[in-house]
C-alpha cells in the first residue's frame, strides 16, 4: 500500500481510512490493554501514534519494536483517544525494516547534551531538535533561491578550486596532487607548483565574490549559493572551516540600493521560515526558553526566539554611519562604566558587545553601519570622498563605502559594500595593501572596459540558521560541522 508522509497525514487526519506510516520508532509504551508506538518519519516535528491490543503483536515482533528501529505500520486512522494528538493509527500490521538493539542504540529517551550529539552527528538529525533545524534549513535555503529568482537575479556558479585570496587573509586550504612527503622543488628549495595539476599554487575559495563580480557586469544582477572555506585555526561558537555563503552582486547599485536590498532580503527569507515552519520553531523557541531559565538573570536574553525573529521582520532597521555609532559607544554607560571588554574608539573594528549593545540597548532594532574606516576594510570597497567627520567637526581618517548589517543576539550578520569602480583608486589600493595587481588582471579587466557603479554584500548561510532557530553553536545548525581537528563523517 502506498504510504503518505506523518506531517500530511496529520494535516488531513482522513478518519476511517486505511494507511501505511513508515517511519523510526522514537517511544514504545505496554500496558495492560495496549502497546503505543510513537512514529516519526522526519517530515514533520510531530510524532503519529499507533496503537494494537496486547495479545495482537508477538513476543517476538514486540521484542524488535525499539527505539530507533524502522517499521512500516498499516492501519485504520481513527480519532485519538488521548490528548496531543487528534488522530492515532489503530495498527492491523506491523513490519519490521531494521530493528535498533536496545544496548547499543545512542539515542534512547532521554535528554542528551549538544556536545554528546556531535560526536554522532550521523544519528543526530533523528532527534527532535536536530531534525527541526535541519528542516528550517532546507525552508531557508528555497526561501533564498525562490526570492533572488522573483527579483530577477541570475544564480551564478562561482569556482570552489581559485587562485585567487578574495579577502586578502591568505588563511586558505590549499589544493595539490604534489607528492606531500617528497613535492618537486625549485632551484630556490621552494615547492614547484607549475608540476602540479593546475600548473599553479590553487586554493578552496574563501568567497565567490570576486568572480561574482563579472557576472553582475554582464548579467546585470547574480547571486552564489555555494560552499566556502576557511583555514582560520578559531574554536569559538562562531566559526566553521566549511560553511555556505550567499553572495548577491548587483551593476548599477549603489550604498543606498544594497542596504534597501539586504533588509528585504533578510526580512523576506525569515517571515517565509515563519510561514512554513511554525511546528519547528514553536519546538525551538520552547526550548531556548527552557535553556535560558539556567541561565543568570543578567545573562538570560530579553526576546524570545518568536519575538527575536518578528523583532526583525516587523521593524525598520536603523542606518547610522560607524563615526555616528562610535560617538554613542563612547557616550554609553557601558563604555563610561568600563563595563565593555573591548575598548571603543575610531578606527578599531567593533566587536559582537558593541554591536549589540546598538541593536539590543540603544535603538532596540536592527541597524545598518555604513562608512567604516579604509584601513580596517577589503582592498575592494569604494571609497569616500571626504574622510569622515562627526558632528563637533572633529576630522578622522578615509573611509569606505561599506555596510554591516547587525541583528539582536549575534551582531554582525551581513557584510557589504559599494565597490570600487575607479581602475586607478582600485590598484592604488591593491598595492597598498600588497596585492600584486597582476595576479588579478581579468578583475580589473571589469574596469577597463566598460566599468560601471556596482554594489553587492555577503550573508554566511550558518548565521542565518543561527539566528533562525536559536541555536548557540555554529556547528550545530550544519548536517556535518568541519572545524580544527574535526573531519569526521
């Protein structure tokens, strides 16, 4: 018999039919007049009932129905009765796919630490918690495709294997089909890249922007969905060494349009996870809750999950320049108090406390900073006119025609810029900053020939899930987390 998913049936509840659930066993209960089995076949956070009499199942079939184990069940749908569930399955048949030996199965029911589950990442996505994220995930990632393509971008695939450093950072994984115990050298004694398979030094790129670039300037407007990665040697909650980025580039845009971009974005992709993924969030945001009540009071967060994410859709972000928001920085209590960790001053490039502190405490709304120092900036970013300048007329340095957008509990989520269209301004930079700019002559070809005002900014795909569902860690918001000392599965 075909069998219909446990979230379709639950939305149809089709009383009086008959049906087959397939599915993994999370509970088993006996009692003296039924056996329940509670089935979850991953479509939804919600489990499906299914109930036979005592005397109906074998010792022996009763003995392979464990948690964890795969069965498909057929029976009638009937209305519940008991409370939680408005239908349960009164079971006429029971197979059994794979059974789970009880002793050996990791996930019994019982509470398991986060840091339990990544060391069997291979199971996790069986939890409740692991499959709601997951789930959210996947809503995210259509939500972000479906809204580039309503908005007339073109989705662009941009290379995985480059030569290029797009940020200048230089912390790249590189790749070779070199002999690593005996690689062929040069006259100098250094390693020979031109016998290598790609006749050059090849890395797994950082960002996608740079190639993202051209395509803007043929296509109008592009966007990259894909995977990139980074040799940072970081354990904090915050960092991955692989992780996905979403790299809108856009001809013809300025400061002004990128910002209006990036908060309907945002805005757009988290009201379409609070559309369609009401179950898992409800799930999610109940358990922040009770997270939240071990917490210290001062440390317990003022928004709940729910009210984070309306917080951000349903307000319009505030736009101030760096210079503006280091001004109310220094004249905060906390800076006064010496109460941040991180000293506030012009130039230094502000940290997740400050960040907060102007979302969470002093707008109490998403912001936009724009205009940050050059020097603190990538080589490719536009820059200003004049140097910045606050309202006592004092003068600082140059600055950048670059955008952060910040967001309650997390700081800094989307990073941007108009770039630099000027040929000359832009080696001038590149040298500034030790970029050889021969090394990347066809992206200077783009202003060369035919230059032309572009904008485009970068949302690390993690973040986002983050932010989405709640979750504290970074590594848990990904199938498979890779990250120092950490390439299992």
């Amino acid at each position: 018999m075909p069998y219909q998913s446990i979230q379709q049936l639950l939305k149809t509840a089709p009383v009086g039919t008959v049906v087959t659930v397939k599915g993994w066993v999370r509970t088993k209960r006996e009692s003296k007049n039924a056996v329940f089995i509670a089935l979850n076949d991953g479509s939804t956070i919600n489990t499906i009932q299914a109930v036979a009499q005592p005397d109906q199942l074998s010792d022996d079939l009763l003995r392979l129905i464990t948690t964890g184990a795969c069965l498909s069940v057929t029976g009638e749908l009937v209305e519940s009765q008991g409370s939680g569930q408005a239908v349960e399955l009164k079971i006429s048949d029971v197979l059994v796919y794979g059974p789970a030996d009880p002793d050996k199965y990791p996930l019994q029911p019982k509470r398991h630490s986060l840091e339990f589950l990544r060391e069997i990442a291979h199971l996790r996505p069986r939890t409740n918690t692991f499959s709601a994220i997951l789930r959210v995930r996947h809503a995210l990632a259509f939500a972000v495709h479906k809204y580039f393509n309503d908005n007339g971008f073109y989705y662009l695939n941009t290379p995985i294997i480059t030569a290029s450093d797009a940020e200048g950072a230089g912390e790249m994984f590189r790749v070779t089909t070199l002999d690593a115990t005996k690689p062929p050298l040069t006259e100098e004694g250094k390693v020979d890249y031109s016998q290598d398979f790609f006749g050059r030094e090849t890395n797994l790129t950082v960002s996608g922007q740079l190639e993202g670039e051209l395509g803007a300037m043929a296509l109008g407007k592009i966007y990259t969905f894909g995977p990139t990665f980074r040799a940072e040697n970081s354990n904090t909650t915050r960092h991955l060494a692989e992780f996905w980025m979403i790299e809108p580039e856009m001809a013809f845009h300025e400061l002004e349009d990128n910002m209006a971009l990036a908060e309907d974005f945002v805005k757009t992709v988290i009201r379409y996870a609070l559309d369609n993924c009401a179950d898992d969030l409800a799930f999610l945001d109940n358990r922040l809750k009770e997270e939240e009540k071990t917490k210290k009071k001062e440390e317990q967060s003022e928004l709940s999950l729910l009210e984070k994410l309306r917080f951000v859709v349903d307000n319009e972000f505030q736009k101030l320049t760096y210079t503006d928001a280091i001004e109310i920085l220094l004249n905060s209590k906390p800076a006064k108090k010496g109460q941040f960790q991180y000293e506030v001053s012009w130039g230094v490039d502000l940290q997740s406390e400050h960040e907060r502190y102007l979302v969470e405490k002093h707008f109490k709304k998403p912001v936009i900073l724009t205009n940050y120092p050059r020097a603190i900036k990538a080589f490719y970013m536009k820059q200003d006119d004049e140097p910045a300048t606050n309202d006592r007329g004092q003068v600082f340095g140059p600055t950048v025609r670059a955008m952060d957008v910040l967001f309650p509990g997390i700081g800094e989520i989307i990073g941007g810029s108009q770039r630099e269209d000027n040929y000359d301004k832009l080696v001038a930079r590149m040298e500034e900053v030790g970029i050889e700019p021969d090394a990347l002559w066809w992206y200077l070809d783009t202003r060369r020939f035919g230059s032309a005002p572009h904008a485009g900014f970068g949302l690390g795909f993690e973040r986002l899930v983050l932010f989405v569902t709640g979750m504290g860690n970074i590594r848990d918001v990904i199938p498979f987390p890779r990250a120092p000392k950490q390439a299992e599965f």
